[in-house]
C-alpha cells in the first residue's frame, strides 16, 4: 500500500514539473510572439515612411 502511494505521489511530482515547464514555454513563447509583432510592426512603419 506504501508503495503504491509513493508511486501516485512520484507521479503527481513528475506532472506538476511537467505542467510547469509547460507554463514557462508557453509564456516565454508569448513574449516571442510579442517581440516578433513589435518588429514585423516597426519594419511595416520603415516601410511606410518610405
């Protein structure tokens, strides 16, 4: 029995790092997304200017 719920809390552990490192591609994604937007942005403003 100890060592099924050792297994379940193991397991529990591994998705909650799973999850997390989810979350932190994800937003690191977003801000690449952002950054991206601001320069295709900026190019768009050069070429208008012209």
């Amino acid at each position: 029995m100890t060592a099924i719920f050792g297994a379940v809390l193991a397991f529990i552990g591994f998705l909650d790092c799973i999850v997390l490192a989810l979350i932190k591609l994800v937003s690191d994604a977003d801000k690449l997304a952002q950054a991206v937007k601001r320069l295709i942005k900026s190019i768009h403003d050069l070429w208008k200017r012209k």
